[in-house]
C-alpha cells in the first residue's frame, strides 16, 4: 500500500487511527504490529512471510548476541551477530541482486540463465534497520529487545515501512515502551504529513510527467533544452517524492507518538557534494557511517586508507539504490567527487564566491541524477550528448514543454529551499493569527487537491465503443 | 490548542471523506467518462495472496469514489492554474479543444491507399479526406504546440484510379465544432459541394436545407478527454432536405430499421453527436424517396453528420464501417442488404485523416 492513495487515506488510515485510540495503551504496539503487517501485504501478500522470518531471526540475533554478552561470551556474542548479519546479507542479496548477478554471468559466460524474483518491498530499508540492531546489541549501544511484538512493531511500523527513513532501532528503543500520543503531537503529524502528501502528489507526480515524456522520447534527437527540462523535472520528481515521503512517515510517526530523525535537511541549497550528502537521505548516510566507514577504520589510518574506505563505502551506497550498473556508476561519481573536495576540492570551494559553489554543486548533483535515471548505461552517454546540444538546442517541443512545465519547476525550485518556510516563520513571529489561518487553509487545500489528483489519476475516458 | 484545532481539521476530512465514499451508492457506468465503471471485486483466498483482491480492489475503489466526477474536474482547473496548456492529449484553447493528431502509420496508410487503388479499377471511386482541425486551425492553437502538416500529406498521394478530392484549402476553422472532433453540418456541406463539383453539380447553399437548431449543450468527445470545464457547448442543427423512407443499421448480428436518420435519444446524453445515425455500426442503409442513383460510402464516424446532406439527392444510401467488418464487404453486402457492389452508381470514400492514416481495416474490400 502506498500512501498516496484512496485505499490509504480513506480505508486503512481511518480504521488504524480509530482502533488504536481506542485501543487500552499495553494493546497499541501488538494492533500497529498487525495492520502493519496487513499494510506491507496488501501488495506483496507472500513476501509477507519473508518479513516476518527475517524478524524472528534479527530478535533471535538480539537474543543471543545479548546472552552471550552477559555470560561474558565475546566469542559466542560475536558468532550470533555475524550468523544473523549473514541471514540478513544473504536474503536481501538472493531477492534482491539474483537477478542482476545471473545477467551478468550470461553476459561473460555467453549462458542463458533466468531466475526471475520480484524484488520485496522495502527490503533494503527494513534490513538494513534490523542489521543495525543486532549491531548495536553487539556493541552495547542499546539494551537487547525480550518481547517480539515491540521489536516486530519496530521493524514493520508502516510509516517507515516501505521508503525509509531507516530508522535506528537505538533511537526510538524508549518510545516502543512509553510514549506519550498527545492532540498537540498528532496535529504536528498533521502538519507534516500533509506536506509531504503534497510534495509528492501535487509536485512530484506531476513533474513525473515531463520527466516521463522527455525520457520516452528517442534520446538521440533530443535537442539540450528539452534534455534540461527533463534533468531539471526528474532532480524535483526524486527530492518531492523521496522527501515527501519521510515527511508523510515522520507525520505519520508522530501522530502515534513516535520521533523519527529527519531524512532531509533542503539538499539543493548545498554548496558542495561533501554538504549535499549530509543533507540528502540523511538516515542512509548515517547508517553506512555508523556500520561500515568507521568500522573500516574511516579516517584513522591515513589517507591512502580513508580514500579506499570512501570508495567501499560509495558503491555500497550506489548498488544498495538498485542492482543495476548504472546505480554502482552513480555511487563511484560520488565516491570520486567526495574524495577530490576531500583531497583538495572544499579547500578552494571555500574560498570561492557561494554563488560559484552553488553552480558547482548543482551541476553535479543535477548530472548524478541522469547516471540514476538512465538504467542503460549507453542511454547516459546520449543523453549527456544531448544536454550539450548534439541534438541543437531547442525545438518547438522544448518551448511547449517550458511553457507547460516552466511555472511547475518554478515552484519546485522555490519549495526544495527553506526560503517558504522562512518567511513563514517570520510571518508567524509578525502576525501569528493570520499565519494561523494560512495553515488552516494550507491543509484543507492542500488535502482536497491532494486527493483531486489521486482520483483524477485513473481518469480514464473511453470514447470510442459500440456495445 | 491550534495543534487541536488541526487535529479535529484533518480527522473530519479523513472521516468525512471516508463517510461520504461509504454512503455513496456504486454507479455501473459514467457517462462523463463514457466507460462502465468497475464493480466490487470477487474475494477468495487465491485472488488474495495473488495480490489480484488488492489491485482490483484499488481501481473499484478509485472508479467508485464519491465526488469523482467533480474531482476530476477541480484538476482540470489546477492544471490550468499552473498554465498547462494541454490535458488528456487534447490542447487547450480559447474556448476551443483541439485533440493531438497522431503519428501516422506509414505501413497502414500504404496498404490503405494500395487496397482503394485496387478496388478502384473495378469500382471507379471518389476520396475525400477530412482534415483535423487541429492542422486546420493550427494558428489558434496554444504556442509551441506540435501540429503535423496534413496538407504535405495531402499533396504526398498520387493516385492513379481513385479520384481524389482535395478540399484542405476550402475547409475552414469554423467548419468544425469547438468540443468535438468531428466537423459540423457546415463543413460536411464544403466537402459534398466539393464532391457535387465533381459530378458536374451545382453547389448548394445552407439555404438549400431546411435548418434547425436541436441542442444547444453539445459538449463533445474533446471535453469528455480533457475533463475541460467552462468551455462553451456546440450547438447541433440538423439539416432537412429530402425524405427519408427508412434507416437500416445492421450491428453485426442483427438488423433494425428506424425511420430517421436522427436518433432524438442521444440529445439527452452525453454523446450527442451519435444523434446522426447512431453511434458507429457497420452496415447502415438509408432509402429515401428520391429519384436518385445509389451510392456507397466506406466511412469513419465523419460520414454521419455528412449523410443527411444527401437524401434528396440519392435513392439509397448505404454506409459501411470497415472498422467493425470482419469479412469480405462485397459478401457482406449480399448477406444483409441483398445488394451488390455492382448495384451503386457511386462509391465514396470518406475519412477523417486520423482514422485514414492510423488505422488499417481495407483488406475487407477487396
């Protein structure tokens, strides 16, 4: 199930908002365990079994890594921890990667071998979640989990589910035990779910539609100002969409009491690759510091090593994004820019005017998107032609497109800086009752519009028939 | 307390929504959309693990949803606000629709052109093809929109049996409805003037035809696509001349007979350009009281609004849908009507350019 849809909204939100307030507070985890559950299977019924195997065995890891630690059993401790790692790496590698691995062995091999396996929802999100328990019951950084129902509440909680953020199990270990769900928490969730929902229906959906229409055209005739435009819309389409996520996740979250981290912090604005990682995906950038950059050793053992740690950690980051080469190459440019603003790079861009440093950036993070959106590695170095011009550089189509689109990637640039939401801070210090009203009618609107292009998605006339 | 305010805010508009979609009973068919809607789906243990229950139930639930006809049309204005300039594949313009041509089929239009050619050595015939308006009025399009230039096409044919008549310079911005696709009973009469040239016929003036408005809230396929508000509707006249003394259609297993060639039922729905004859079928004939020869048409849905002009002129009119044929017309022909090929004075065809170059259903006139 996804958020943005009719299902969602108007059938399994209101019920899970009803049962659970209804609900006496020691049923409240055991009731969002189970409609997250239903939830997850709504569209991937069988994997469902998927899930709840790779929990039993990561509460089992927590188990047994904590027993062994208390009996002083490092060894022990240890074992456990790297036979549920393997667990993990082993399902999210077989269900995830098979497929990519077998076309590459035909390609070498000149072999004919099909294994097709649809990929489970959300794997690479809740995997990586429960790793990192294991991990830090290991480590001591947060106490073990004894009752299945919280630790399962934790894994599957639907508004993280599916798209992240990947939440530590560290960091909301208290609140599965106490919270506190308050009217004033829940109309924050409001807030901030209603933003994302229209991050990604109002915005992202739309500019979806451009990025789709330059994309299925033949790239090779594409002239640079439609390839801009179709950049330009997907860089929005992925930062609304990915965004408007995490915040319908964190709004969701705290509607039940529960704090996630924040995901993203305005990436656009940065003024170097070094900064944009900080703030794109933040729970992703995080988890791969925390258990795999510094347990290769980070920056402690010299350059050489800190470079070769960069350049792990980076395809990591690309190939856990998809399994294709295209997402490898993608996480190996980054790896490559991080590693030159390390050597050098950020020294002089900190001396430029930010305005240099801005372009710089936006250069690069706009172009990665076309290595990640382009699954044909050969379909990249066309369109990387044509955003030069090899196509000329404007045609009818490009104007129309402008023209259709120009005021849409206006807003979306307006929205990816903080700039709206500053002037509305100042707007409430000022005059705290019409900025008062301005949010009012900022939800109402935002939810009928958002639910105006949900429906108005499968408006799908049918003109000419007989019968 | 304004965090309360929210919360009440968001929870009416989730239960209210949620209430108002329960209460609101199922429709089996738009007529907005001009598609049966989907129904409750089927629940069993193996549609539910195949996932099947949970798409099926997703679509009855967005097909069925309260307030979807309105909805759809809060995101027509939307779009609008946010200066789209198209919807649907249809452009937007000054109180007029235009729908986007399609590519042509360059292997269609050529076994459609070799197919009449063919048939043409036998049967002499005639060929007008029916601009769109979309190139027609091309300079009233939005700026920057895509048009095909139709009139290359045109001037591209070279037949050799088949007379061809060019009427792309005659036919004119207004000789087609606002709403709709098709052309109006103005631009059918350039078209039949052009083919009465032909024949060595005088034209006729509008005056000719006894004229009279029947609605006045014609809103056409154009909008039905776009989901476009606040578009002025088309008007529909319907143009008398002549005596009709009967309308065969034939559906593809049975034949009716009517005693006009105008079907009053479709004024009070929505699709009420099939007041002409009826939505398409593919055998029609009409008799009329006239002196006249007889002609046969092979036509898209342009033909419809273009037959009445002829039934003073003609004894028998028949029409044929190559789109719904599935055999030899000729036998086809002799099945249902006891007619054959030899029997018509005059063989047209008549097409609309977008039906003429991307569709390919001539292999059943030969």
């Amino acid at each position: 199930m996804v958020f943005s849809s009719l299902l969602f909204l108007f059938r399994f939100l209101p019920i899970v908002i009803l049962g659970y307030f209804i609900l006496p507070r020691k049923f409240r985890n055991l009731f969002l365990l189970l409609f997250s559950l239903f939830f997850y299977a709504w569209g991937e019924p069988t994997y469902i079994a998927l899930m709840l195997f790779s929990i039993v065995i990561n509460f089992l890891g927590g188990i047994f890594v904590d027993k062994y630690k208390t009996t002083g059993s490092m060894k022990g401790a240890k074992t456990a921890l790297i036979v549920s790692m393997v667990i993990d790496i082993g399902l999210l590698g077989v269900f995830k990667y098979t497929g990519f691995f077998l076309e590459n062995v035909n390609a070498i091999m000149k072999t004919d071998l099909v294994l097709s396996i649809v990929l489970p929802i959300g794997i690479s999100f809740y995997t990586f979640q429960m790793m990192s328990y294991v991990i830090d019951v290991y480590r001591g950084d947060t106490e073990v989990q004894k009752n299945i129902i919280n630790f399962g509440c934790y894994v599957s909680l639907f508004p993280q589910l599916i798209a992240g953020p990947i939440v530590q199990y560290k960091t909301v270990a208290e609140q599965l035990e106490t919270r506190a769900e308050t009217a004033d928490a829940f109309g924050e969730g409001v807030k901030r779910f209603m933003a994302g929902l229209s991050k990604k229906v109002l915005i992202a959906n739309n500019l979806g539609v451009l990025w789709d229409t330059v994309s299925a055209s033949d790239l090779t005739s594409v002239p640079a100002l439609t390839a801009w435009l179709g950049i330009l819309a997907f860089t929005f389409q992925i930062y609304f969409d990915f965004s408007g996520y995490s915040d319908m996740a964190i709004g969701l979250g705290k509607m039940f009491a529960f704090e996630f981290l924040e995901n993203f912090d305005y990436p656009y604005i940065s003024k170097s690759i070094t900064e944009f990682w900080r703030r794109w995906h933040i729970s992703l950038g995080t988890w791969f510091r925390d258990y795999l950059y510094i347990p290769l050793g980070g920056n402690r053992h010299g350059l050489l090593k800190q470079i070769r740690n960069i350049a792990v950690v980076w395809l990591m980051t690309g190939i856990w994004h998809g399994a294709s080469w295209n997402f490898a190459l993608w996480g190996l440019y980054f790896g490559v820019i991080l590693i030159l603003e390390k050597l050098f790079l950020l020294k002089l861009l900190k001396k430029l005017p930010s305005f240099i440093s801005h372009v710089y950036s936006i250069f690069l993070f706009v172009y990665g998107w076309v290595i990640f959106a382009l699954e044909d590695t050969s379909d990249i170095l066309v369109y990387t032609k044509a955003l030069f011009g090899s196509a000329g550089f404007l045609n009818r189509e490009s104007m129309y497109l402008l023209l259709n689109f120009g005021l849409l990637l206006i807003i979306a640039g307006i929205f990816s800086t903080p700039l709206p939401k500053k002037l509305f801070a100042a707007l409430e210090g000022k005059l705290p009752r019409l900025a008062f009203v301005l949010t009012v009618l900022g939800v109402v609107s935002a939810f009928v519009l958002s639910v105006v292009y949900i429906t108005a998605s499968s408006y799908n006339p049918f003109l000419y028939f007989r019968f | 307390m304004k965090n309360k305010i929210l919360t009440s805010l968001f929870l009416l508009l989730v239960f209210g929504f949620t209430l108002l979609d329960l209460l609101t009973p199922d429709r089996a068919f738009s007529e907005w959309e001009n598609r049966e809607l989907k129904g409750a789906p089927e629940i069993s243990v193996g549609r539910i693990f195949s996932g099947e229950f949970g798409s099926d139930y997703e679509s009855y639930m967005t097909d069925q949803f309260a307030l979807r006809d309105s909805l759809v049309k809060i995101k027509y204005l939307a779009d609008r606000a946010l200066l789209k300039t198209d919807a649907g594949g249809v452009y937007i313009s000054d109180n007029t629709l235009f729908v986007k041509q399609n590519e042509i089929n360059r292997e269609y239009l050529e076994k459609n052109i070799s197919a009449m050619e063919t048939f043409s050595l036998k049967y002499p015939s005639r060929f007008i093809l029916v601009p769109s308006a979309t190139y027609i009025c091309r300079d009233a399009l939005p700026p920057y929109a895509e048009v095909m230039d139709e009139k290359e096409l045109f001037e591209s044919f070279n037949f050799e049996s088949l007379e061809f008549i060019n009427i792309i310079d005659e036919i004119k911005a207004d000789s087609y409805f606002r709403t709709d696709h098709h052309w109006t009973a103005d631009g059918a009469l350039i078209g039949y003037n052009a083919y009465r040239r032909t024949l060595g016929k005088e034209a006729l003036a509008k005056d000719a035809f006894d004229v009279s408005e029947v609605s006045q809230d014609f809103l056409g396929t154009s909008v039905s696509k776009s989901g476009a508000v606040g578009i002025e509707p088309d008007v529909l006249e319907k143009w008398e001349r002549g005596k009709v003394k009967s309308v065969e259609v034939y559906d593809g297993l049975k034949t009716s007979e009517y005693s006009s060639v105008y079907f009053d039922e479709y004024l009070d729905k929505k699709d009420k350009y099939s007041y002409y004859l009826g939505q398409n079928q593919p055998l029609v004939r009409i008799k009329t009281d006239s002196e006249g020869g007889k002609i046969l048409i092979f036509k898209d849905s342009y033909a419809h609004i273009f037959s009445q002009l002829l039934i003073e002129d003609y004894s028998e009119i028949v029409l044929v849908d190559l789109r719904y044929v599935r055999e030899r017309v000729a036998l086809l022909l002799e099945k249902t009507f006891d007619v054959s090929l030899e029997d018509f004075d005059e063989i047209l065809f008549l097409y609309s350019t977008d039906t003429f170059t991307t569709e390919n259903n001539m292999l059943w006139i030969r």
